[in-house]
C-alpha cells in the first residue's frame, strides 16, 4: 500500500469510527432503531468499504487530492465532535426518528449550521470522493442527497412542534448547510 493509501486509510478510520460511536452511544433513540437509521447505517458501512476498496487501487491516488482529502476528513472529524460536545447534555434524537422536535440548538455549530451533524457526514462524503475519485462521487451524492432529505424531514417536524415559531426565526437567520460567515465573522454568539 502506497503512503497515499495509508494516510487516506488512517485519517478516514477516526471520523468513521466517530459516526459509529454517535450512532450506539450518543444519540437519542427508543427502545428500537428505526429501520431507516438501521438501512442508512448498513449503507454508510458499504459506501465505506467501495472507498478502502478503491484504495487498493494506488494509480488513481495523487498527492494532491490526498492532502485535500485528508484536510476535510479532519474538517469532518473536528465538526463532528464540536457538535457531540455541544449536545452531550441532551443529544440530539437519532436519524430516522417519527419522534416530535423536543430540543432547539443555536449555539456551537449550530450557530453555523442547522444540521452541523450532517454537514459533518457530508464533508467526510466528499473527502472519500476527492480521495479516489470515480464511483466515489456517486456514494457521495447518493449520501449528500439522503442526509438533505433527512434535514428536511426534520425540519417539517419541527414546523408542528412546540418549537416551531422558535425554529422558523432560527431558520431566517442560520443556513442549513454551508455557514453564513458574514454572520459569524459580525460577532455571532456562540
């Protein structure tokens, strides 16, 4: 295995590793998990194993777009735990929870963000991509695409809960997303 292999290998394990702990020891869920965290779990495991796989191909990995993506799988990891720390108090429910929105979130990354976990995924998505490029990108938009519906799902629970009014002025104010940093860099309190 060639020192660009090695690297994505090594610094793509500790954010993965991290989501794996999220999904049994952080966040919130019944006595059950729904079936759609369980599907979107067994499909994040298999989008992972398509990324080590095309490791083994070393011709396709350049020095370039390994320092790239070893830079974002650090965003990815840093983001991730910003946000579990933030939450550790009450984590946030699971992904694929029916469950009504009980908690609202404005500082830390959500400050930022709405969906500061996800982002985090995202970015890991897209760091397997510019890491090996190819059939990649396709997992990665496939994941993009489904932790965009999960946000919006969430969202529409929020608009019928308790802390819908609180939510939409939050909504006006915060990207779901990508950070409005004209915002933050005014002095936003975090």
């Amino acid at each position: 295995m060639t020192m660009e292999a090695t690297l994505l290998a090594l610094t793509s394990l500790v954010p993965f590793a991290s989501f794996v702990w999220g999904v049994v020891a952080h966040f919130r869920k019944s006595a059950a998990t729904p079936w759609g965290m369980q599907a979107l779990s067994v499909f994040n495991a298999l989008g992972y194993a398509t990324f080590l796989l095309c490791l083994r191909h070393e011709d396709i990995l350049t020095e370039g777009a390994t320092s790239i993506a070893i830079a974002l799988f650090g965003a990815s990891f840093a983001l991730f735990w910003w946000t579990a720390r933030t939450t550790r108090a009450l984590p946030p429910r699971i992904a694929h929870s029916k469950a009504d929105a009980d908690t609202l979130y404005r500082h830390g990354p959500y400050a930022f963000a709405r969906h500061p976990f996800y982002l985090s995924y995202m970015i890991f998505w897209v760091a397997s991509a510019v890491g090996v490029g190819g059939v990649q990108w396709l997992v990665c938009g496939a994941f993009i695409g489904w932790y965009a519906l999960l946000a919006r799902s969430e969202e529409r629970r929020f608009s019928s809960s308790a802390l819908a009014a609180g939510y939409m002025e939050y909504r006006h104010q915060t990207a779901m997303f990508v950070p409005k940093l004209t915002k933050a860099m005014l002095g936003r309190k975090l």
